[in-house]
C-alpha cells in the first residue's frame, strides 16, 4: 500500500488512480462498491461505526470521489455535487451575500450566466461581465471591498479565450476577493488553478472527468479549509449531492482522464490545424494555434491546449447550421469532453439563453468536442462535411 503522504508526491496519473482509494474493508475490492444506502447502523445512539449516518452528509462512494478530486486539483478538500451547476450554486451562496458584487466572464458558460443573472441577481448579488482576457478590464469591474468574487473560465466557453490565472488572483486578493475558476474546459490533467493562486475551483465533471458522457456530475475544490467547511456546510444543508452510483461512475472515467486528455490533444491540434488553412473556415479558435491571442498564457498555464476548437463558418449561420447539420462522425449535441466527438450551434443551442445580452455569440460560429477517435476519420468527415 501507498500511504498518503507518499501519494501527495507522486504524479498526476498515479494519483488519478489511487488518491483515496482503499481496499474495501471488509472484501479487499479494489474498486470502490456502490454504497447504495441512505442510513447506516448505530451502535448505540451517536455510535457511528464507519463515520457515516446519512447519506446526504456523506456516503463513502462519494468520499472516494472527493477525496480523489481534492488530490487531482492538489487541494485540501473535494465535494461532489449533483451537477456542475449546483456545485456553482453552493459556492455562490456559500461565500458570498446579498448586496456583494461578482464579476464573471463576459462569454462564460450559458448556464453559469444565467444562475448569476436569474438566480443570484434577485437574491441579491450584483454582477458585472467582463472579458476576463483583458487585465484592465478586470481591475476597472471590481469594486474594492464590495467585490467578493472574481469568477474566470479558461479556457472560455465556446470561444477559448485564455483568462491568466496567476494575474486574476492578484487582482481579486487585492481587493479582498477570490478567484473562483470554473475549469471544465481544461480539466485537472491540463491545468491546475489552485496551485497558480485561485482559491476555488469548480468543475462540471459531466464533462472532460467524467469522460464518457453516461453521468451529470459537478465539483468543488479548495485548499483554504475555513472554505471548505463553508462549503461542507452548503453541500450538507442544500442537499445537491452525487449519489453513490454517479460518484463510481465519474470516479471510474477520472482513471483514465490523463490518457484521454492526452489524445483529446492530439486529435484537437490535428482539427484545428486543418480549419486554419480550409477555405469554408473564416476564423479558428484555439489557444493552441500561434496566433491565439491567448497563446502564450496558455503555454504557461495549461500543459497542453485542449480538446475544444470553435470556428466561424464562412457564408454566415446559414452555413454554419448546415456544416452542424452534415457530419456523420461528429454527432449534433450539446455538451463536451466525452470520448465520442460532438459539433453544436452555440447561437441556437448552448448559448441560446444568453441572445440579447452581452453573452451573445457569433451566428457562424461552430463549436466542436473533437473526441477520442482515428484523428484522420474525424479529419475526413470535417471536410466532406465542409463541401
Ligand atoms: C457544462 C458546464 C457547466 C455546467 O455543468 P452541468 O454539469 O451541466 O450542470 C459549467 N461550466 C462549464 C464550462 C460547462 O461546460
């Protein structure tokens, strides 16, 4: 056995494997069971055997997966939630209150938008949406003192623009804030937020964690433990958990996150690649290419790029809607980062709730989840589909 603190020293692949893992006691499994119980035995009353009493509180699969979260985000804790979402939403109401201020990402995720705007906003808590790329224009949103978080995703959804981590932490402690960053797009494979100064990362394990698009999961990571007790409290006391099978069943896709991150890559610098020089492509959106603007903070902060490349389609959304409506191997869906490649129409699909606003994307632009597939099949199908 690997005790703990020989486990904190090893590397990303190891830890995705083994952090918080035991043999089951009683068994030896090595996987982790599905603890499918609401209750657990007393042995007299507050005599818990295992820790456990409820399994809203903590149920030991989901344990497994906080634990193994944690360690993948070089954390303290993990908490796993029901959804990406509720994770968004226990940290909301977790750190801030009514009256306090946000500033969020002017091309964030539609849904994270939208929990601000329809959910936060008449709770109480103002927001401003900013380019999180522009520096200045981070420093000009935030209202010392009112400010209580700096929210960042970056790479943004859809259009991979890169938000520099270690600035936006300065920025946000300087004001008495924290930097919350939304990680989805990279994963913990790619980058690491809390070890460049962010204080919470949040994920929708539905996405590149998970893996294999078969569970909605969302989580929680800090190292800051008066944090995360607030945020142990929100989780108890709002109830959005994971249940014991979807925890199994992202703790089952994280054991192989880095080898497909890995091709998830390979395939991605292919595709895009090959959209920078197509005729039918206007624009490519990659933080991979050279000429992303944001190039070179990714390079720093992001071991690779990415699975995510967006374009913009040349003949406007009429064209855009029917390249997403040709490709036969790049399935028609919203959602990313599962094994299988997917293409969407942000304007009409992810993104169709935030149309009107400052969010709003472009009417050719294309997103695609460029899968774990033969790179030259996915290739090949970009361009028959392209015409
Ligand atoms: C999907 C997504 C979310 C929301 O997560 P759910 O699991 O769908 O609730 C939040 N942020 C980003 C970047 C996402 O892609």
């Amino acid at each position: 056995m690997v005790s703990q603190t020989e486990r904190e020293k090893t590397g990303f692949e190891t830890r995705a494997i083994h952090a918080g893992y035991e043999p089951d006691p009683t068994t030896g499994a090595v996987i982790p069971p599905i603890y499918a119980t609401s209750t657990y035995a007393q042995d007299g009353v507050g005599g818990l055997r295992g820790g456990y009493e409820y399994s809203r509180s903590a149920n030991p699969t989901r344990t497994v997966l906080e634990a193994n979260l944690a360690a993948l985000e070089e954390g303290e804790r993990g908490f796993a939630f029901a959804s990406g979402l509720a994770a968004e939403d226990a940290v909301l109401r977790a750190l801030t209150e009514p009256g306090q201020h946000l500033v969020i990402p002017d091309d964030a995720y539609g849904g994270t938008f939208r929990l601000v705007d329809k959910v936060a906003g008449p709770w109480g808590l103002r927001h401003t949406p900013v380019q999180v790329a522009d520096l200045d224009a981070v420093r000009a949103a935030v209202e010392p003192g009112r400010t209580r978080i700096v929210w960042a995703e970056t790479p943004t959804n859809p259009l991979l623009n890169i938000g520099d981590i270690e600035a936006l932490a300065g920025i946000a402690h300087d004001a008495g804030a924290l930097l919350v960053v939304d990680n989805t797009f990279a994963s913990p494979y790619l980058q690491q937020p809390l070890t460049l100064g962010a204080d919470v990362v949040v994920h929708s394990t539905t996405k590149y964690v998970g893996g294999h698009s078969d569970v909605v999961g969302g989580a929680v990571v800090v190292r800051d433990l008066d944090l995360a007790e607030r945020i142990g409290f929100h989780q108890n006391a709002m109830g959005a958990v994971a249940g014991p099978f979807d925890a199994w069943l992202t703790l089952r896709g994280i054991r192989t996150l880095a080898l497909r991150m890995d091709r998830h890559c390979d395939n991605a610098e292919q595709v895009a690649a090959f959209l920078d020089v197509h005729p039918g492509v206007t624009q490519v959106y990659y933080p991979g290419l050279p000429g992303h603007p944001g190039h070179e903070v990714a390079a720093r902060q992001m071991r690779r790029f990415g699975g995510m490349v967006s374009l913009r389609v040349a003949g406007g959304e009429e064209q855009a809607l029917a390249l997403c409506e040709r490709t036969r191997i790049f399935t028609l869906g919203e959602s990313l980062g599962g094994v299988e490649s997917l293409i969407e129409h942000p304007g009409r699909m992810t993104h169709a709730s935030v149309a009107g606003t400052s969010l709003e994307v472009p009417p050719d632009l294309v997103r695609l989840s460029v899968g774990i597939e033969t790179a030259e099949d996915l290739l090949a199908d970009l361009e028959q589909a392209l015409g």
